[in-house]
C-alpha cells in the first residue's frame, strides 16, 4: 500500500489491500459478470467439488470478455501498466 499511497496519490488511511478486491466485485456486479466468472478472475477456489471436477478451467477468452465488460468508476493518476 505504500507504493499506492506514494505513487498514486492515494492517500486516505481508510483503504487498504481488501477495498480494491471489494471495488472490483461491485465492477463485476455493475458489468452482469457471473458469480463464477467473476470468482475465477479473483482467484477464488471452487467450493462445489463436483462442478470443479467437471467443468475444469474457464476458457481464457471468456475471462477476457468479462474484463472488456468492466469499466473503472474512476481514474488512477500515473498508473503505469
């Protein structure tokens, strides 16, 4: 969070690691990105062994479209990707 707060700009105390996961969920809620889709992009593990085992990984094209889907409420200065 240094990094963030020194090279970014983001300075309230309030944010930490966790509001960027909790922001990125209300993105996906806001772009109709499933549970699932959504979960695989956050790294969340699969709870429900049977649909782990049968369904494997999801396509990377898929997880691609969910992203093309969410749009950033706001700007970050100097973002260098």
């Amino acid at each position: 969070m240094r990094h963030l707060r020194t090279n970014i700009g983001i300075t309230s105390r309030l944010k930490v690691f966790h509001s960027f996961r909790h922001n990125f969920y209300a993105m996906c809620d806001n772009a109709d990105v499933t549970d699932g889709v959504r979960d695989d992009l956050v790294g969340h593990k699969k709870i429900n062994r049977t649909s782990r085992s049968y369904k494997g990984q999801r396509a990377l094209e898929t997880l691609r479209q969910a992203m093309d889907k969410i749009k950033p409420e706001i700007i970050i200065p100097n973002w260098r990707a």
